[in-house]
C-alpha cells in the first residue's frame, strides 16, 4: 500500500501495470489519478486516458489491447467497478492477476473505489487517498509550497490546515491563494482565509471548556454580529458537542468515527481537543442543556436570550 504523500517518489521510480486507487477524500482521489498521468507522461487531453464507467471486466480487457493514438502508454481509470458474488469474484480476480502477467508496457490500468477491499490482487499496488490528518495535511501544505519555491514554516501550514479543518479541496484553493498574494505569514493566515464553520464552532467551545464566561458571551456576540445566526450557531454547537461525547465514550479511530457520524476526520479531531477538558458525565449533562435550549427555541423564547443561558450553562458543567 502507498500512501498519498508518497505516491509521487513511488511512481518515479517503480512501474506499476495495475493500481487501486482507493478512499473516502475525492481530492486525493482526482489528484492521484492526475499524478499518475504526470509520471507517465501521458496528457488527459481524451485520447490518451479512458474513463470507463461501471464496466465489466471484458471491457477493461478490450482498453488494454487498444493502443494509444499519440503517446507510448495509456491509461485506463475504471470507476465504480463491481466484482460478482461467490466464486465469480475469484475468477475476475484472476483475469485481473493475468492482465498483470501478460503486461507489456502499453498501458497502466487505475482501478477507483471507496476501499481496497477485493483488490488484494498479485501484482496490484493500491494507494491510500482517505482523509489526511492535521500533520499530514501541513506537510502536504509545505511540499506544495517548496515546488513553487515558496518557504512555510510547519506552524503556518497547521494553522491553515485547521482553518480548512483539513479539507483538502479547501486547503488546495486557500495554499494556493496565498501563494500568489505573495505572503504566507500567520497573519496573512488569519486576513485571508476563511475559517470553517466548524473551526468557529471549535473556537466557541475552546473558551467554553476555559470556563471563561465573560470570553465566551462576547466571543458568541461577535459571531452574531458577523452575520451569524442564533439557531444556526445552536445547532453546530450542538452537534459539536455530541461527536465531543461519541469521541469520548467511544474507541473508534478518528476516520472510522468520522464516516459513523458523516463528517470530515479534522471535526472528529477538534471535537478531541475538546472532549479531552470534560469527563463523558459532564457532555451527558451538556447535551441534556441542549434539548433544555431547544424546547426553549421551539416555544419562540428570544434566540439570544436562550443561547447566552446555554453558554452559561455549559460553562457551570
């Protein structure tokens, strides 16, 4: 298995007739089939990659046999391929062992899926593209920046990578935004990127944990005054603070955690940060302040009113 951050020494200096592609961050998957295509030289200008969409393995045979038009090699990406039940499985698996047997150079077969399951194929590397952790994310963030001759210190990356709560999609479009400003400093950082609502969420509960009331209401008033709204900011407190006590009542790794709850892994992993200031008793009586505060939202109680008692509230835990 390659990890992402790897892939590219990998393919510079290995040939690999049959990949897997595989993960739950859609990025890193269009970015590894786009790096795969650098290594090889091959231009996506639609004739020198095949996309095929939902295909059996005949057609996937077919595309290998069929040479390019203007380069040495092809590239064959297969998305959304599903192999048979029962022994039918084993038998695809071995077609896809032959074409590996039988390569001739003329083609790189790139095989995209959610997971690598079924891919454990002689012959067939797979590479890693889920989610990226925070100290991933910021050396992805200073490589980046090195190719085009720009230095970052790692403090820099992580902050943007927590202001984009390490989504990478995010994170691409903000490094590169700062890049061509000219000034990658933490206080270019903190003029030009937008924070994720959730890194707000995460500010908000930080100052809550600190039992710093007078913090806390002003912290919430200046969001307020930002253009957020009341109900909004209750109901990503909220979730907020339950993934706080599924992340402390249970033993799950951050990116299984994070597909339980239909997150990104950086919100599982400033819920962390948080839960660690509370005992899972202390969350169970937060979350019982919530549905205190919604009963009071829904019977139309001021929205301020009910949000600054909450924040009060959690701060007494």
């Amino acid at each position: 298995m390659i990890k992402f951050l790897e892939m590219r020494e990998k393919l510079k200096n290995n040939a690999y007739p049959v990949l897997c592609v595989y993960g739950n961050d859609n990025w890193l998957r269009r970015k590894a089939i786009a790096n795969i295509c650098e290594s090889l030289n091959v231009v996506d200008d639609g004739y020198n990659v095949d996309y095929l969409d939902n295909p059996v393995i005949a057609d996937i045979k077919m595309a290998c046999m069929t040479p390019a038009l203007f380069c040495d090699k092809k590239i064959i990406v297969c998305e959304n391929f599903v192999f048979p039940d029962g022994n039918k499985a084993q038998n695809v698996k071995q077609e896809i062992a032959d074409i590996v047997k039988y390569y001739d150079g003329s083609f790189c077969l790139v095989f995209v899926a959610d997971t690598e399951k079924n891919f454990d194929i002689a012959g067939v590397e797979t590479i890693n593209c889920n989610h990226l952790d925070k100290d991933n994310v910021s050396r992805w963030i200073v490589s980046f920046c090195k190719r085009q001759q720009v230095s970052v210190d790692s403090l820099c990356a992580g902050k943007l990578a927590i202001y984009c709560l390490c989504d990478m999609s995010r994170v691409a479009v903000e490094t590169q935004k700062l890049i061509d400003y000219g000034e990658f400093t933490l206080e270019s950082i903190e003029q030009l990127v937008h924070k994720d609502a959730e890194y707000i969420v995460y500010d908000l509960s930080q100052v809550i944990a600190a039992k710093n009331g007078a913090k806390a209401i002003e912290t919430y008033r200046g969001l307020v005054a930002s253009g957020e709204e009341p109900r909004a900011l209750f109901a990503l407190l909220y979730n907020f603070y339950r993934r706080a006590y599924y992340v402390k009542t249970s033993d799950f790794p951050t990116t299984e955690l994070a597909e339980y709850l239909g997150v990104r892994a950086g919100a599982v992993s400033f819920a962390k940060d948080t839960a660690a200031k509370y005992k899972p008793m202390q969350l169970k009586r937060a979350l019982d302040c919530f549905k205190d505060a919604d009963v009071k939202l829904k019977a139309f109680v001021d929205d301020n009113e009910v949000m600054t008692t909450l924040i009060l509230k959690l701060i007494a835990l």
